[in-house]
C-alpha cells in the first residue's frame, strides 16, 4: 500500500533513531573535528557547514547522525528519560502512552525541537496528519535546518497530492543535505512526474 511506504519514508529520514543518546564510533570521528568548547548551538552549525559540504554519503550519513544527537539531548535529565519512555512506548506499539509521555515533554520544553519532531512523527503514524504537519511547523520554527522534519513535510504533501510544494521541500531538505539519496530520488520522482503531466 501507499500508505505504508509514505510511513517508511517519513520514519527513515524524519525520525530520531530510538535510544541512540551514545555516540557510534562514526559519529564520535565527526564531533571530534569540532572543538570541544564549543556551545551546543556552535557544534550544530559547525556540522551543518560540514554537512551541507559533503558528498560521500557515509560520511555525510555519520554528520546527519552526529547533528540528530546533538538536538536529542534536551539538555534535561527529566526531559531525556520522557523521551526515552515515549520511544520504548513506540517500540512496544503503546502510541497512547507515547502521546502522553511527548505531551509532556513539550509541556516541559516547549523549545526543545525533538520533542516536537517525534510527536510530529507519532501523529503521522496514527494518520492524523493535519496535526503531524502542525508540529512539523513547530520543529521548523525553532529550528529551520531540521531535515527530518523538512523530510517529513515533503511525504505529507506528496500524500496530499501536492507534488510542486513536496518538490520545494524536497530542495529545502538537498540544500541543507545535498548527499541523501533518498530525498534526490524523491525529488527526481516528483520532477519525472510533474514533467510527464505536463506533455
């Protein structure tokens, strides 16, 4: 069904990888370039440079990974541990239970963009996606280079049929990320098809 590869498509580039707060190896090489006194806000723009440079798809992989961890600690203990209940209770398919743990998380940290990022993510899996796409704004506001949530917003709109806008999102997201395959196949896909409606 189309439902179901929109809803892969939103989970691989849109969501924070669950229970990942520790560093892999690949994303512990990418940090180290970045001097360790740097504040979390210069880090993120720092591995933004580098990844809006990069054009080896592993590489640049382990940077998007190494910017995710960077928004992933709120920087909150309290905050952390909701975020890891809400991801144990989407593993065990207990969306309910996430809802409320994200609702929380963004009762606590209404600036903190993960929280809104995954229940961004949470909505859309339960279809209601006016309200995944609400807090997709949320994520953009606070942080405009959020390529999951920009990624996100490309399937929704392509799932509403609304190809043109899925395409400028598409560019948004290959502006800040130029080496995802993935988001340079959907944007030659909706290009393909957009063309091919107008001969």
């Amino acid at each position: 069904m189309r439902s179901k590869s929109v809803f892969a498509a939103l989970l691989v580039l849109a969501a924070s990888p669950i229970g990942t707060l520790a560093q892999t190896p690949d994303t512990a090489a990418v940090t180290e370039n970045v001097p360790a006194d740097t504040s979390p806000s210069e880090r993120i723009d720092a591995l933004f440079d580098e990844l809006k440079h990069e054009g080896n798809q592993e590489k640049a992989k382990a940077i998007s990974d190494s910017i995710r961890l960077e928004w992933r600690d709120s920087g909150s203990a309290t905050v952390n541990l909701l975020m890891q209940q809400a991801d144990k209770a989407m593993a065990e398919g207990k969306d309910t239970a996430a809802f409320d743990y994200l609702d929380e998380v963004i009762q606590l940290a209404p600036t903190y963009v993960e929280g809104w990022n995954q229940r961004a993510t949470l909505h859309f899996k339960a279809g209601n996606y006016r309200k995944s796409m609400s807090d997709i704004n949320h994520v953009l506001a606070l942080e405009p280079r959020h390529f999951g949530a920009i990624a996100g917003m490309a399937t929704i709109l392509t799932s509403y049929g609304r190809d043109e806008l899925a395409m400028d999102a598409w560019q948004r997201f290959l502006d800040i990320y130029p080496a995802e395959r993935r988001a340079q196949k959907s944007l030659g896909d909706l290009a393909d098809k957009l063309a091919g409606s107008r001969t």
